[in-house]
C-alpha cells in the first residue's frame, strides 16, 4: 500500500480545496465557477451574524470578489448553481443536481418527519401547493401560505423552525424534486418554481442515471475535492449512506481513480486505509484565509482533528455560558496549519460599519507573524463587506497581541466591551 506522510496527505487535501493557488488580482465569474467545480458543493446557512456562510468560500479562496457573481450564479439562467440537500442545504452544480435524483425518489422515507408526513396527511395541499406553483412561480412560502391558506396559524412550539403545513408541503415538494429553488429574496427566503425551469434544459430534460452509476459519481466528486480521505469523510461530503458509499470506494479502487494509501499519524490509520484520487497532488501551500465553520475543508469534525491536529465545535447551538471560542467562529488558516480562531461580527448599525472580533484565540505551534497575518487578513474581510474598522474585543489569549497588530497595520483595534 501506498504511504504518506501526515504532512503530505495535508498538503494535498489543502490544494484540493483550492489553496495551493494563488489569489488572483481581479475574481471575475471564471473564478468562481472554478471553486464551484472543486469544491463540488457550497453548504448554505441563513446564520448572518457575519454575512450569509456560502459567500465565504469563495473569500476564502480568491479574496475579496463581488458577492453578487455566487447571486447571478445561483438565480440567472442558465443557472450555475442550483439548491438542494447535498451535504446539507447546498448549492451544486446542476450536473450534480442530477446525480441526486435517487434521493429524491426517497423522499417519502428520507425526508424528515413533518416532511415527510405532510404528504400521507394533507395530499390534496401538496397538490394544491404544486399546481400554485406551477401557475405562478416563482413564489415564496409566504405567497403560497396568503394565496391558499390565509390567516393561517403557525405553530410556536418549536425553538427553531415552526413551519406550517404550506411550508411543509413546499419542503416535501423540494425535497422530492418536484420544485427547486430559483433564488432567495433579501430576507434569504426561497422563491420556489418548478424544477425544470430552474435546472438548465439539457440536464432537466436528461434521463435519470442509473442510483449506483450516480452515488459512483459523487463519491468521484468528494474525493476530488478532498485528495486525500478516509471512506467516512468521503461519505459524509453528500451525506451517503454507508453500503452505498463503500461499494463506490470499491468500484473507484477497482478503476483505479482511488488509490488506497496508509497515512503516518493518522490515528484512523491504524483501523482502515485512507484514500488519495489519483489526481491529487501535494505542493507546498502558502495560504492565509478565514474559514467558515460550514466550509468543506473543515465540515467533517473527525477529519480536520486528523488534518490539523485540532478540535473545531460548532458553537452555535450551545448556550452562551457553555461557549469556549464563542457563537461565529471562524479557523484561521496559515500556511498549512490552523494558527488562530476568531468569534467575528460585522456590525452594520455602528457607525460607518465594525468588524468585531468577539474573541480571539491562538493555535499551538502558530507560525511566527501568524498575528500580523491575521490583522491584514481581517482587514480584507472588512473591506469586502463593507465595513470600515475592525474591533478586537478582550476575550481570548491572543485579543491583547491581534489589537496591537490591527493598530500597527493602521486599522481601528480597541480593546473593550463588544
């Protein structure tokens, strides 16, 4: 078997993910579509406590780029990009699109509870949903709830989502397939229309693949885009089902697209072989980014400890007093290690805009200059979001060092209540 060193299994996942590549001096839309092809899938997130998570990829990779080329991506035909359950909710390409058509054939069984029951409980409103659709979309679930449910009453007894059944049934309806999403309004709600007027016409009107034929294909797509990666990671990236995605590592072995490897230090490793694609490669990598905790090269937990040697929690859900890094909080890539997190707000009502840094905290072993590096990165994502300071709040053992750094680089850094 194969073997790599933990170093180099690192360096090819990161320039998988696009950061062995320089960022480019102007990102125009061939940028982007280039993320999208190696990233396979974009998780999206109606968090905005910084700015809505899928735009932040694209940061990540290019640099500051205009926001509105991921909106035109997404929402002008013919369509790059097209929603659905991938990893979770997701933009994809709408050739991967169609290589989900046997999960929405499973809608039935697959879709979550009050999804799925809508459509045994209320038939005809699932079908009183569809056709409204069909005659007047795109529309949100608010126009279909006034147009054929007004003065409904939405239940309250859920912390998060209390949909009504109207959203239920869209929700059924766009987990089966039948409706996709043609965009989002400002308030980052779906506008649903029919799925083949979304979908660009040569895949809407395309047969159905073969379900083995298109798990093979994504289970291809995750592998591309990690380089290398353990059977569970390359599951988790379209959230496979175990059988199926083990059978597809076997038949991509057998056509010689994987190559099972040993990776040295990983504790995975000792248990089962690891995977490399067999156009991975390993350079040196001289990144500097800000990840989104949604962000594919650190969304599988299991991998990044594997990767980078550390431990990320989505925090968001925890109650604050049970918060170690804080809400928002995003990695901190330099080079080829995660040197630094930080708990970031963009404070649109203060005056003039203010990036907050909630808390900073630094990574064992962060290079040297790692704070430096960090200011001037902070200072890129203000400017791309619009805002024209950044504040660094007292909380974390590198808030005292990242304030003086954002002062030096000539930006606002104050210490003190955010």
């Amino acid at each position: 078997m194969e073997e790599l060193s933990a170093a180099e299994a690192r360096r090819a996942a990161l320039a998988a993910q696009g950061f062995a590549a320089r960022r480019p001096a102007s990102p125009g839309a061939a940028h982007v579509a280039r993320v999208v092809e190696r990233l396979g899938v974009v998780q999206i997130d109606s968090v905005n406590v910084l700015c809505r998570s899928h735009y932040l990829p694209f940061f990540s990779r290019l640099g500051p780029y205009p926001r509105e080329l991921v909106d035109r991506a997404a929402q002008r035909r013919p369509r790059r990009l097209v929603e659905y359950w991938a990893h979770e909710a997701s933009f994809v390409a709408p050739s991967t699109h169609r290589l989900l058509r046997w999960r929405m054939e499973r809608a039935a069984h697959d879709a979550w509870g009050g999804v799925r029951s809508v459509a045994v409980e209320h038939p005809e409103l699932v079908d009183a949903v569809l056709a409204h659709v069909a005659a007047h979309g795109p529309v949100t679930a608010r126009q279909v709830e006034a147009a054929l449910a007004p003065g409904g009453v939405r239940p309250t007894d859920h912390w998060g989502w209390n949909w009504s059944a109207v959203k239920r049934a869209l929700e059924h309806l766009f987990f089966a397939g039948a409706i996709s999403a043609a965009g989002r309004t400002r308030q980052f709600e779906r506008c649903y229309d029919l799925t083949g007027r979304v979908l660009p016409p040569q895949v809407a009107d395309a047969p159905d693949p073969d379900p083995e034929e298109a798990v093979r294909g994504l289970v291809s797509i995750a592998a591309r885009a990690l380089g290398v990666a353990g059977e569970p990671s390359l599951r988790d990236y379209f959230r496979l089902r175990p059988e199926q995605s083990r059978r597809a590592v076997a038949q991509l072995v057998e056509a010689g697209e994987l190559v099972p490897v040993h990776v040295r230090g990983w504790p995975s490793a000792q248990r089962r072989p690891a995977y490399r694609h067999v156009g991975a490669r390993a350079p040196r990598v001289r990144a500097r980014a800000l990840l989104t905790p949604f962000d594919p090269l650190v969304w599988h937990r299991p991998r990044t400890e594997e990767l980078f040697g550390t431990t990320l929690r989505l925090e968001l859900y925890v109650p604050r007093e049970q918060r170690v890094h804080g809400y928002f909080v995003l990695p901190f890539l330099l080079g080829e290690r995660i040197a630094a997190r930080v708990d970031l707000k963009a404070d649109r009502a203060a005056p003039r805009g203010v990036l907050r840094v909630q808390a900073a905290w630094a990574e064992p072993g962060a290079p040297p200059g790692a704070v430096d590096e960090l200011a001037a990165e902070l200072a890129d994502l203000a400017r791309w979001l619009g805002l024209e300071s950044v504040a660094v709040a007292e909380r974390g053992d590198l808030a005292t060092g990242l304030s003086r750094a954002v002062e030096r680089s000539g930006h606002v850094g104050v210490i003190g209540s955010t």
